[in-house]
C-alpha cells in the first residue's frame, strides 16, 4: 500500500520516525530512526554509530519473533493548529537480498548527510525494511 496526499507529503517532508516494535510476549520497544520511503517500503539501517551489540538490537530480535510494527511521523509547532502526524502499520523484515539492501542504503544517502560517507556493510548493517499495510493521517487543521 502506498501513501498519497498529505500523508506523504509529512513522510517526504519528515526527518525522523519512531519505529515501535514488540517481542514475542508483546512487550513494546521503541527508537528514532532516520528512514527513507520508497513505494508503500520503509527503509532504516543498522549504522555505525555507537551500539553495544549492532547485530543483535532489540528491534532486531523483536522482528525476528514478530513482523508486526507501527512507525510514527510527526510534526510539531508551537501553532498547535499545525500538528500532524501519520501512524503507519506494517510488516518488517530484515533485508536479505543484497541488491535491495543496496537500493535502501542509496534512498538513505539521498536523504541524510551523514550516511554519505559512513561505511556501510551487507555483513555488517543490516537494513529493515516495512512494508505499509494501513496508515492513519491526522493533522490539527481542517
């Protein structure tokens, strides 16, 4: 399922997500990501920066026992009459094709500076990719 409208436009326009996960006895988990879409695909890597164990995240373990996810874009303002934001559900995996996993890190770099010239492994970072199942858009203003 692919977004359109104003849903899209936030999600284009957004810089940051929550990806929201849950393990296998439904114990929530949530991280900011910095993601890249791409047609009804959600895309997010396992980078560089500081982790104790970057191949084993909880949000990795999590959607190993269990697919289901929701991501959250919003958009703050102090004019409370520009709130908005868009609930996406879907189904995540961790990428395994290797020309996917390049596809996703060049939508990446595209948008964001600092994945322009960290070095980024198939071995070592893994990509997760969502596929939309349904999303909510909601925004203050008529």
């Amino acid at each position: 399922m692919s977004l359109d409208g104003a849903a899209l436009e936030l999600v284009v326009n957004g810089r940051i997500a929550h990806l929201a996960t849950a393990d296998r006895d439904g114990r929530p988990h949530v991280v900011p990501i910095c993601y890249a879409y791409e047609s009804g695909y959600f895309y997010c890597v396992i980078d560089r920066k500081p982790k104790r164990d970057p191949l084993n995240l909880k949000r990795l373990r999590n959607i190993r026992d269990n697919p289901r996810v929701a991501l959250v874009i919003d958009r703050y303002d102090e004019d409370w009459n520009r709130l908005a934001f868009v609930l996406i559900h879907g189904l995540a995996e961790i990428v395994t094709d290797v020309d996917v996993w390049a596809v996703a890190i060049e939508h990446l770099r595209a948008r964001y500076s600092g994945y322009q010239t960290m070095p980024l492994t198939f071995a070592e970072n893994p990509v997760i990719r969502v596929a939309v199942q349904r999303y909510h858009f909601w925004t203050a203003s008529p």
